[in-house]
C-alpha cells in the first residue's frame, strides 16, 4: 500500500519503509519497523516502540509524543480511518501524548490533543480529539466522544460506560501537565509537546492558582481525588483507627483541615499518615452546603498494603459518586465500573435499596454452616448513606474472607427482610451476578395477594423496571385453577418492546384477556437463554389489585394459616434452602405425614423434586405442598454421590 509522507530524512531506526517530517526527533533507542509515518515535530524517546506489521500502516501526528516505554503495534487485522481519509492500523493524532508504558495496539484512532497516561492500554478503540486516559486504564471495542475523562484504573468495554464518561475540566489539565513534565502542555485545549518530553525527570510544576505539588507520599489517585473535591468546593477531612476500631466500624478524627490550598490540604493528609502509619487512614470530602460526607475512601491500610494504587481508590469513588454529586457538578465515573470488592451488580443492588428507603443487613457462614443454612450476623450497618453501606460491606467481606457471605435489604415498615443475596463464596468465585441467589431469590417465591384488577401495582412497576435496567425482556403467562396445579401455563402475547411503560401495558393487557385465572410475569435473561425470577401478579377470586411479591422473611420455616403454602408463592427461608441445596448439585424430594404419623415419626415418599433449573424446583414444590395442605411435609436434600441425605427440614405443618 503506498502511503503519502512528508519529505523524509534520515532516522536512526531500525526497520524499513518508515518516513519522518524534518524535524522529527526519533532517540537512537527508539524501535520503529515497517511502515510508519512519522510527521514533523513528533518525538519518539529512547525505549519507544513502533511496529507496523506489512500493509498495517501507523502514522504519528505532528507534535506527538511517545515517551519512554511506549508502544504502538499495528497489526494485520482491523484498520481504522484517519483525518485524510484514509485506511490506517493505528492513527496518533497531532500533539498526542502517549506516557511511559502506554500500549496502543491497533485498530485505533487516537484523536488530536489525547493523552494517554502510564501504564494504560488501547485496542480496537476510538478516542476523539481532547480524550483524556489517565493511569492503568483499560479502553476497548468502544468509540469515546470527544473530550472526555477516563479515569484510572477503568475498564471501558461497553459503549454505555463511553458516552457516560465526564468531560476534561481544568484540574485534569492540571494534573496532566505534571504528568508531561511539561509546564506549557495541555492536550485539549491545544498547543505542541516540546522536545523537553525525552527528559522524563519529574517535575513539581505550579499549576494556576493551585499551589506546587510537591507529594511524595500520595498515590496519584488520592491526589486527584483531593483535587476534584476541591474544584467541587468541598472541604477535605480525614479518620483513623486501628484494625479493632477498623472492624467496629469506628473512626476517630484527624487533624481538621481547614485551607482550601491544594498544597497545604495534602501536606495535612500526608501528616495524618504519618503520625497514624500502623492504622487505617480514609479521607473525604465534606458539602458546607448540605453538610455531610462525600465519597469516603481508604488511603491508607493498617497492614501496609497499598490501597489506592491497586484501584480501591477508584473503586470507592464510583461507589459512592453517584449519589454524592448533587446538583454541584460533580464527577460521575461511567457505570459499573468498579475494580474493588464490591461488584457492580452488588453496588447497584445497594443503591437500590437504599433508594426504596431500606436499611442493609450482611450475614456469614463457613461452608458446614452454609449447607445446614445457618447464617451468622455480621455488625450491624446503621447508617443509610452510601459511602459508609459501601465500607461496612468491605469489611465484613474482609473478616470472613473465607466463608459466604450475603447482603440484604431491609424494610423499616414491614420489619421484613427483602431478597438476600450471595456476594461472596469461599472458592473466591463471583456470586453478585447468579441468578439462584440474585434476582430470583429476590422476586420469586414469597406470599402474594393477587388479584384481577387490570392496573399492574407499583411493586409490579418497580419489578419490571428492575428488570429492564439489568437488560432483562420481560414475558407473561397464564394458568387456570386446574393447569395451575399441574403447573401448566401459557404464554400471553409476546411482549418485545423494552420500555417500561408498554411492558406494564401488555401485562395490564393480559390480566384483563384472563381475569379468572393464574397471571405470573418473569424476567428472560437475552444472553443465557433462560427465564429469571417467575413472579405471580393476579389469582383468580381475589379483588385486591395485582402486586408483585414483596419478598418477606420470617423467622419461621413453616408456612402459617392452614398449613398449605401461600398460592403464587414460598417463604423466603424455603427458597434460600431449596437455592443452596440445587446449587450444590445435591437432589430434592419430599416426604409427608398426617398428625398421627407425625407423632410416631413414620413419613411418607411425597417423589423427587425434578428440574432442570431452581424456578422449575421452586415450581414443583408448590404443586406438592397444595397436594398435601393438611399434612406436614419436610424438604430433604440428598448427595447423590454418596447417596446419603444431607439436609431434612420440615417447612409446612398442618
């Protein structure tokens, strides 16, 4: 493929087929193969890479920067195409700054004015011109907007979390420019990158208005933190404890800090760490205005291990930015990301509670408790904002790093606790996103007073929209009294629109084709192929208006009233017994007895619980405790390894 260069002169490269502008500065250590169009005034330091596989061209804009340690690889597969319309491996657009270790490996457009900080990587990406890239950041299969921040430690895979990101504002100039080690350089807002960049010496520059940055103690992660609480007008302030106080959940004050000097308010932080080295240290930003704590994060571990540098910092920030910001303008990181302990789904679950006005509660057990289902309290979470939810969570995880552990939400009105959650397994393995202990727990079998109304209740509304955030379709089924109990059901009309307000419609729309009869809604997970969460919203003979179950948990196992468990649903602690048990692999029957039997312990084979799937089993269970409504009946789990039984509990009596 021939490329159009500017005139070339001599480069001390090794390769063929490269072209540079006249005065392009490419350092006698620099690596450069095939063909790559080096434009005038780019600056190639010494350790720099570039390699451009046969017909994968790679043009570096004028005035860019490679410094050392970075490398850009254009392969053979993919191209994108640049401001001259043509198709290009890897374009670098004019006055571009690629830092130490960056790895840019094609196909990528790296628009004009972009900096891409240490350590970070792009592939199969597109930035727009101003795009900033800070520190350890992942950018993939995504196209970013012009102008905007990715901070560090992100992963950006998803086109979503891309057009969520904030734009460059001026304290990330700030920052970048120290980074550059060059006083005059700012990418978005134009201007050309010295030569000086071959000299990667750092530099304590003085940013407008802003004091020196002279932290030698400081991630930079914390550094940036401080100083976006800063241009959001907050104040700083800082805790400590020690790891008793730690796990209590007890904090005792630092120093306060009452300047608003970037220099003077990190010299205050860094005191704080040093007079406290053998504990934990958290800093926050406080809002004058509403007077109270923003986004708290952990900088410093009692254990030494570094915090912020491996993405807690990060991780922190967007658990609790997003509903920190306010009306203050504040930074939003793009959704669900989150390199901490927390997962997203688990975040996201949080926020949800707390935003219906529950109060959290997490609970623990090893691996002998968690098959019997005897969970342990972790400390109490007293408060309702979310940063402090978000450090009580870690820390449970933390002190039972080796057992289960699971969250809950808590209805203050009710007194009932609302869909327990798995976050946490001793094999390390994610348990946020499993459906058993996720969202099925969450909706599926708890006692629901349906009805034949034609107007969907806000639980069903709130459930559907649950749903549809997590990228859910939403289906609908029907049963009269006598395919109910043979738990067969039929589809109502199809539904495929994914806005809220004409999935309630369609459900509306099937209660009224089918007021006599059994309506239960589900949840259809797109990628795994499979229905999530079966809830059932009218039965027939009742005049209270559809409502989707509003998961209880009581603290007996025993169905009440007349010994049958309620129609269109289980108790809360049945389906967490049947979810473990099918989740460990062991089979389900049941057995049964009258009084008399009872009383001389003679039970009777009530069959196998059969599925494929929990919800089928949760299904099956139903059918059978209707089948035997005067009886009590015990659930028993059975190793077919062993073939012995491992779990009998009784959940109904007459």
């Amino acid at each position: 493929m021939a490329i159009r260069t500017p005139a070339a002169s001599p480069t001390q490269a090794w390769g063929s087929q490269q072209s540079s502008g006249p005065s392009a500065r490419v350092h006698g250590l620099a690596q450069v193969q095939g063909q790559v169009r080096v434009d005038p005034g780019a600056v190639l330091a010494a350790g720099s890479v570039v390699r451009a596989d046969p017909g994968s061209p790679v043009r570096l804009g004028a005035d860019s920067t490679l410094q050392e340690g970075a490398t850009v690889y254009g392969r053979a597969q993919g191209q994108v195409l640049g401001d001259d319309r043509s198709p290009w491996a890897v374009w670098v657009g004019d006055r571009a700054m690629l830092t130490h270790k960056a790895l840019v490996q094609s196909p990528v457009y790296i628009g004009a004015d972009c900096f891409i900080g240490f350590r970070s990587t792009l592939f199969n990406a597109r930035l727009g011109a101003g795009c900033v890239v800070m520190m350890h950041a992942l950018v993939q299969d995504v196209d970013v907007p012009p102008g905007k921040l990715i901070p560090s430690g992100a992963v950006i895979t998803q086109q979503h979390q891309a057009d969520a990101l904030r734009d460059v504002g001026p304290i990330d100039i700030a920052l970048i420019r120290e980074l550059a080690g060059t006083p005059g350089y700012a990418p978005p807002l134009g201007g050309s990158a010295s030569a000086a960049s071959l000299d990667t010496t750092a530099h304590s520059t003085e940013r407008d208005g802003l004091g020196t940055m002279t932290s030698q103690l400081l991630p930079p992660d914390v550094v940036q933190r401080v100083r976006q609480y800063l241009a959001q007008g907050f104040t700083i302030g800082t805790e400590h404890a020690d790891s008793r106080r730690y796990r209590s959940g007890v904090w005792q004050t630092c120093s306060p800090v009452q300047s608003q000097r970037e220099s003077e308010v990190l010299a205050a932080i860094e005191n704080c760490l040093a007079e406290h080295s053998g504990e934990y240290v958290r800093l926050f930003g406080i809002d004058p205005r509403a007077k109270q704590r923003v986004a708290p994060i952990t900088i410093q571990r009692a254990d030494g291990k570094a915090v912020a540098n491996s993405g807690a910092g990060a991780t922190h920030s967007s658990y609790s930015s997003q509903s920190n910001n306010g009306g203050n303008g504040g930074h939003r990181p793009a959704p669900a990301v989150a390199s901490g302990p927390l997962s997203p789904e688990v975040v996201q679950q949080v926020r949800q509670y707390l935003s219906q006005g529950y109060r959290i509660g997490t609970e623990h057990a090893d691996s002998r408790r968690y098959s019997s289902n005897v969970w342990q309290t972790c400390s109490p979470i007293q408060s309702s904002r979310e940063g402090e939810v978000f450090g009580a969570l870690e820390r449970c995880l933390a002190e039972h790093s080796g057992e289960y552990v699971r969250l809950f939400g808590i209805d203050p009105k009710a007194k009932c606790r609302v869909a327990p959650i798995t976050i946490q397994r001793p094999d390390g393995r994610p348990a946020s996103g499993s459906s058993h202990s996720g969202a099925s727990s969450a909706s599926y079998a708890a006692p629901s007073s349906s009805g034949g109304s034609t107007q969907a209740s806000g639980d069903v509304a709130q459930q559907v929209r649950q749903w549809l955030s997590q990228g859910y379709h939403v289906g609908a089924e029907h049963a009269d009294a006598r395919r109910y109990n043979s738990n067969v059901w039929q589809s109502c009309k199809t539904i495929t629109s994914n806005r809220e307000g004409d999935v309630l419609g369609a459900i509306n729309a099937c209660v009224a084709e089918h007021p006599n009869e059994y309506v239960r809604v589900f949840g259809i997970d797109p990628k795994a192929k499979r229905r999530v969460a079966a809830v059932t919203v009218q039965r027939p003979g009742s005049k209270s208006a559809p409502t989707a179950p509003s998961p209880s948990y009581s603290s007996s196992s025993a169905p009440t009233g007349n010994g049958a468990a309620p129609l269109g649903g289980l108790p809360q602690e049945v389906v967490q017994q049947v979810q473990q048990l099918f989740n460990q692999g062991y089979r389900l029957s049941l057995e049964h007895a009258d009084v008399r039997r009872y009383r001389s312990g003679a039970w009777q084979n009530a069959g196998m619980l059969e599925g494929s799937r929990a919800s089928d089993v949760l299904n099956a269970l139903e059918s059978q405790l209707r089948s035997h409504s005067g009886h009590y009946v015990r659930l028993v789990g059975i190793d077919p390894k062993v073939k012995k039984r491992v779990h009998e509990a009784t959940i109904q009596r007459p």
